[in-house]
C-alpha cells in the first residue's frame, strides 16, 4: 500500500470491511478510501478488481458505505432502518452486473462485467450487505464497545458476544486503556 495513508481493516465479511473504510466515527475519524486510487486498491485486496474509479464513484461508494453503516448499526440496536439508506443499497445492488462462481477449490469469488465497472463491484458490496442485514446469514451484526468506532460488524462467534470490531485495534485499546486506569488507580491508592 502506499505511504501515507491508514492500513485497511481487512474482515470476513465483505459489507462491515467496506463500513470499516471509514473508522473512528465518534472520534478523529479516519477516511481509509480518500482517493479513487485508494478504492481501486480496496477492491482489488477484496477479490473486485476494477480498471479505473472517477471522484463520482467514488462518492457513490462512500455513500454506500455510509447507507450500509446506518443500515446495519439499526439492524444491531433493533431500530427501523432507514429509508434512504435501504434506497441506497438496493439501487447499487440492482445496478450491478456480477455473477457468483466456484472456484477448483471450493469457493466462491466473484467475477465482475467486462468493463469490472465500479458500480459492479458495489453491486456484490451491496449483495452482501443486503444477506447480513436481512437475517440469512450465520451471526448477528453488533456494534464495537469501544466509545470513539462504534462501528458495526457481523458476529460470528460462536456464542455471539463479541465486542470489538477488531481486537487488534479497538479491542487492544480498550484493554490498554483499562489497565493503564487500573494501574494509575493502584498508585493513588
């Protein structure tokens, strides 16, 4: 990856890895796609590569993004989802022109259009994020304990009680965090 700019939070779940392009909402957030070059990038570490990205799609995959993210923090706290949000992600998946194909392996990858068009590539985004959201997969979506991310992200452990969208780093933090106020409490005391 390029200097200069944060390491992408790389899941299991394609839709919450895309989410996690933009991390620290409640904090100093931290944009991991500003540029097209960057979303490019991102696609391609996630099996969707394509050609070339314009500022416009680029700001139409943030804006899935976003509608993703609204989508899926109300599907967590049990809460409508929001309209427009459910527009967003539908129109994208509509949009795109991918297929769905197995690999000698065992697995499934994608293969975008001819063109592997951007749109293609938030077309199966969307797709994903419409299966987790909608109940059909195996897990739960939860929202990250940690107070700054609060991002959401899709709990498949086994008893379904994780906390931490990613226990490198939100997880580690919070840890630190306790124990550093656990240690400063000992010394007062």
């Amino acid at each position: 990856m390029p200097a200069g700019f944060p390491d992408f939070r790389l899941g299991s779940v394609l839709a919450t890895s895309f989410t996690a392009t933009l991390t620290e909402r409640q904090g100093d957030a931290v944009e991991r796609i500003p540029t097209p070059q960057r979303l490019i990038d991102w696609l391609a570490v996630n099996g969707l590569a394509v050609a070339s990205c314009s500022t416009v799609q680029l700001e139409l995959a943030r804006e899935l993004r976003e509608s993703i993210h609204a989508a899926a923090t109300a599907a967590a706290i049990r809460e409508a989802l929001p309209a427009s949000a459910v527009r967003v992600i539908n129109d994208c998946s509509i949009q795109g022109r991918a297929a769905a194909v197995l690999t000698p392996e065992g697995n499934r990858r994608w293969r975008l259009s001819l063109a592997s068009r951007v749109e293609d590539a938030l077309g199966v985004i969307a797709a994903d994020a419409i299966s987790i959201i909608a109940g059909e997969r195996d897990g739960k979506l939860a929202l990250c304990a940690s107070p700054t991310c609060r991002a959401a992200f899709f709990d498949t452990s086994q008893s379904r009680t994780r906390k931490w969208c990613d226990m490198n780093t939100c997880g580690n933090r919070q840890k630190k965090a306790r124990f550093n106020a656990s240690h400063r409490k000992s010394a007062r005391d």
